[in-house]
C-alpha cells in the first residue's frame, strides 16, 4: 500500500534532481516522517534515523490510508497543545545529511491545462495481455524503462510493486490538471522504483514539457502501487472504483493498448462503456463510440491499486523540519 512517506520520498527526488543535490534515501523518509509525525519527535537525536539508509524499507506504524475522494491529498497536522520536551544531550552526527536550499519561487500559473485523467499507460509486461501488447504505437501509449538510479542496490531485499507516480498542478482556486503521470506494469524494488518513476513522470512524459523547479509550489503527487491483476471473462467484467482496468486491441493491422488507474473513472464520472471507450480513444482507437463491441481481439485485465497522495506544502514543512534539526546537530559539535 503506499503512503506519504512514499509521496515525500518522489517530492524529495524531484527537488534534489532541480537543485542539484543529494536527496535522502527512502528508509531516511520513512524513519523522519514516522517521528515527525510522532509525540516524541523532540525527545530522540535526529542522527538515529540517519545511519541506515541502505536497510530494507519498512512502512509506517499505525499509520491510516486516507480515503479515495480527496485522492490521498493530505495537510499537515500540528501538535499544537503539545509542551516542549526537554532537550535532550546531543549526540555526534554520523552522516551528513544532503542540505536544501530554500526555493523562493514566485507562484507560477497552472503549468497545464489538460482536463486528461491521472493516468497513463506505460512498460509492457506478461500480466494476461497478449505479447503483441508490447507493439502498441508510441502515440498512443508509453512504454517507459524510467529513468536508472545511480545508487547502489540495497543490501536487503525489497519489496516490488508494479507502480505509477503521478504529478498534478493545483491552481489558487483549487483545480487539478495532470502535469506528468508514468508508470510501470513490471515489479520494481521500491526505492529505485519511485526515483525512477518520479523523475520520469516529472521530466519525460511525452505530453508535457519538464517540470520546472518554479512550478514546485503549486505541485502535488499521487503513487499507486498495484497489485491482483486478473484476465477479465469480457471487457465489463471489472468494477468501478476498485479496478484499474488495461485494454488491448487490434485495429487496422496494429495492436493497441492503454490503461487507465483504479480512481480515474469515479474521478471523471464515466460509465464502464464509458470508460472502455475513453481506453480506446486513448490508444488511438477513431471508430463510432457504439462501434467499440466489434474492435478485433479486445482483450482485458483487472487490477486493484491503493493510491496515496500529498502536496508540495506538506513535503516543505517536513523537509525544512528535518533540516532545522541537521543543522542544530552540527551547531552542538
């Protein structure tokens, strides 16, 4: 399932990538988020959750997933009638922790003003679609390999997901419009998964021109992680809001394909024909919308996914928070 330690984690790669710095390593997040989060946050030396960034993620503790209808977007929450703990005695710092400049921007206009759903087709697999899926025309569908992490791999295994990483523009009045959304159907470790994907969805989404670091203010990010996919008996054979479903087809000598991610149906308030329909269109499919039953060899798979989401705000306030308290470690040495 993923969470906004995930979410925080593609912010802090997309960051680090436009300033050109190190970002932290996901165990890092997962470790600084959970305190953060936490009633003891002040009470334990912030270098305790800085010298295992290469051991096996683990997810948050006690940690609830928010609900579909605000599409995981979450705010901060403060503990405001908290007293302050004592300071605790400083203990020296065993890993330099990748700095963060302050991003001053002015907030831009909504970088795009596309209308399509927060989803996208991407790498090909063997998940019960035909193998000519892999054929699909690069107009109509993304087969992405993401983009490689330089790091090494870590010394424990991690768990794989096939993934997506979504980023949004959210305008001052509040709307939403898909900035860059890639993914892929293939298992992925996931902390080289999501830098992949959070950079490749961020920079080389076909649609759209890169993310650019002004736009960082107005940003929010949605990863899903999917899972239980099944060959559907017939094209309707799926539900709505629990299924992403993924098409292919034959048309005019070509096989097609496209998918669309679990919430994007409710989200646009389509029917399943409706939806199918919108699939086709999308992998380039131009036949009459009552057409669609007579395409040759339409074939589907269902899949589940639970989304999690955050915006760029929740992200700033976390990392400048984790920075305040590098820099007091290295005040004390």
């Amino acid at each position: 399932m993923a969470t906004v330690a995930h979410c925080l984690f593609c912010f802090d790669v997309l960051a680090a990538s436009l300033e050109k710095r190190d970002h932290l390593s996901l165990r890092q997040v997962e470790n600084l988020w959970s305190r953060y989060q936490s009633k003891d946050r002040l009470n334990k030396p912030l270098d305790d959750d800085l010298d295992e960034p290469d051991r096996e993620p683990t997810t948050e503790d006690g940690d609830e997933p928010m609900s579909d209808s605000d599409h995981g977007v979450e705010e901060l929450s403060t503990d405001e009638d908290e007293a302050p703990a004592e300071e605790p005695a400083k203990q020296p710092s065993t890993l330099r922790l990748p700095s963060i400049s302050r991003l001053q921007a002015p907030s831009p206009a909504s970088a795009s003003s596309s209308s399509t759903p927060s989803s996208f087709s991407a790498s090909s697999s063997r998940l019960g679609l035909d193998d000519n899926s892999s054929k699909a025309s690069s107009n109509t569908s993304i087969f992405s390999f993401g983009r490689r992490s330089q790091q090494p791999s870590p010394a424990l295994r991690e768990e794989q997901y096939p993934l997506f990483v979504t980023w949004n523009t959210i305008s001052a009045r509040g709307h939403k419009s898909l900035r860059g959304c890639i993914g892929t159907f293939e298992p992925q470790d996931l902390s080289t998964g999501l830098e992949n994907y959070a950079l490749t969805a961020a920079f080389d989404d076909t649609r759209f021109s890169p993310i650019h670091s002004t736009e960082l203010p107005t940003l929010a990010t949605h990863v899903t992680l999917l899972h239980t996919f099944t060959p559907c008996a017939h094209p309707l054979d799926w539900s709505l809001g629990t299924h992403g479903l993924r098409i292919s087809f034959t048309y005019r000598g070509r096989r097609l394909g496209a998918t669309y991610l679990p919430d994007v149906a409710v989200e646009q308030g389509w029917s399943k024909e409706e939806t199918i329909v919108s699939l086709m269109r999308k992998a380039g499919w131009t036949g009459h919308s009552r057409d669609w039953r007579n395409v040759s060899d339409l074939r589907a798979v269902r899949y589940e996914g639970k989304g999690e989401g955050c915006r760029w705000n929740t992200w700033r306030e976390w990392r400048a928070w984790v920075d305040q308290q590098a820099h007091g470690s290295k005040d004390t040495r």
